[in-house]
C-alpha cells in the first residue's frame, strides 16, 4: 500500500525557541499547559526516582492524574514522560527503567501487555503540522532495549510484535533540495512506518519512512529496511531485501543431544606411586 507523503515547511525547532522565548518553548514542549506541568514536575520530583515495588505501587495510582491507562500502570523508577496527557497505556503495561516517551499531539497509544524495555525511547515531537502524527503498539509485542521510535509521520506497530534491542523506527525525512539554505530549514516529509502482526524485527535494524512491514516478516539483525517488505518473508542487508519466503522454507532438522565421551579405563599402578619433584 503506497503511503501519503506529507510536506511541512514550518519552522525548525531552534527558529521557533529563538522566536517565542526559550522558557516558554521549553514548557511547551514538556506539558500541555501551565498547570498541568506543575502538577506532573510535583509527581516526578517525589516518585520518579522511587525504586522497586514501593515506587511502582506509588506510581501506579497517583501517575493516572496525569496519563490515561486502562488500569493501573507497571512503571519503574526514572521513567521519563514528556506531555503525559497525550500518553494512553493499556492494561499491564510495563515501562523499564529510563524509558522516555514524549507525546506531543497526536500522542502515544501503547496496548495491552505491551513491554517497553530499559532506556527505549518513544518520541512524537511534532510542532510542525504533521496531521498522522503518533505513535501505536499493538496489544502483546516486545519493545527491547535501547530502542528509538520517532513517530512524526505515524509509526503504527502491529500486535504480537517483537522488537529486539536498539531497533530505529524513522518515520520522519528531511528536504535537501535547496543548496542555499540549511537543511534543518528547508522543511520535512512523512508518510510513516507501518508493522503488521507479528512480525520480528532484529537487533540494531533501521527502518526508515514510508516502509511498510508485512505481518509474520522478519528482518535480519543490522538490516537498513528504505522499502515494503511482504508477509512472511525474511529480509536482511544493506539496504535490506528479501532472502526468502518464511512458508517455503524447510522445517528445522532437530539435533541430537550429543553423546558423552567416554573416560578411558584407569591404569593400576604397581608399588608405590611415583612423586615429581
């Protein structure tokens, strides 16, 4: 399915500080509005660096003032949470230690049973207009650690999805046409990244904007994806392709348990044993 490419010309994020103020711009970025960025730095300052259960069941009650969860949220310590107000977490999420999810408009949906693990970040920082911009993640799949999820395009992940450590999800480019001008100024585009269920995304793979990745796919450790990838199939390389299909692939040879060596008989000794000096 050919994905919607969007262009934003707004203006960068350094214009934008250097216009309305540095201090202003920074509360705007973190909150929804004054007061309730009070309210959310209050919680932070007293829970956020709490360990172990007593800082999780603290957490889990009073963080639904300022997050929408189906229920109360698994969070450890040091979790980060730019514009709680548009984060929306399902039924026993986790969220690890030094988690950072930032939600500005159209905001974080994360599904039931979903893992978000240590120091993966989830990032929708649109001020430019992008109108799909956000950030799904099906019921069940596996966020692993160190990974980077950059949603200003929309990045929709599937159920039952598996993302092994330090994948990058890119749904965001930049225009470059321009010579005269710096590329931070020129404007971006978007069409988003889509997963569909199932599928398993290896350790250290990239994938950039407008991919689509089809459902029961698998994509090689280290692969650089810049194009659709069907279902049930697995692509790895740079960029990535496809090797094969996963349905005509042969059934695993089961191996057989290794068979223990055998200690040679011991050799009696006659008189008395030998010492070495």
């Amino acid at each position: 399915m050919e994905q919607e490419t969007l262009i934003s010309r707004e203006l960068d994020a350094a214009t934008v500080a250097a216009r309305e103020g540095p201090l202003r711009y920074y509360i705007r970025g973190q909150s929804t509005r004054l007061v309730r960025y009070i309210l959310e730095q209050t919680l932070f300052a007293f829970l956020r660096g709490v360990p172990g259960l007593v800082g999780i069941g603290m957490r889990a009650l009073l963080y639904r003032l300022i997050l929408h969860s189906n229920g109360p949220p698994i969070i450890e310590d040091h979790v980060r949470l730019g514009q709680p107000a548009n984060i929306y977490l399902g039924k026993r999420v986790y969220l690890d230690h030094g988690v950072y999810l930032h939600a500005c408009p159209r905001g974080i949906f994360i599904g039931d049973n979903v893992f978000v693990m240590h120091c993966s970040e989830l990032h929708v920082y649109n001020f430019r207009g992008l109108p799909h911009s956000g950030i799904w993640v099906g019921a069940n799949s596996f966020i692993g650690e160190f990974c980077l999820i950059r949603g200003q395009g929309g990045v929709h992940i599937g159920e039952s999805v598996l993302l092994a450590p330090r994948v990058q999800i890119l749904a965001v480019d930049h225009l470059f046409h321009e010579p005269d001008r710096p590329i931070m100024q020129q404007g971006i585009t978007a069409r988003g990244v889509r997963i569909g269920d199932g599928a398993w995304i290896g350790a250290g793979a990239i994938i950039l904007d407008g991919v689509e990745i089809g459902a029961g796919a698998v994509v090689g450790a280290g692969a650089v994806v810049t194009k659709n990838v069907p279902p049930r199939t697995l692509s790895a390389g740079v960029p990535a392709r496809v090797i094969r299909q996963l349905d005509d692939s042969p059934p695993p040879v089961k191996a057989e348990p290794p068979t223990p060596p055998t200690r040679p008989p011991e050799r009696r000794q006659e008189g008395r044993p030998r010492l070495w000096r």
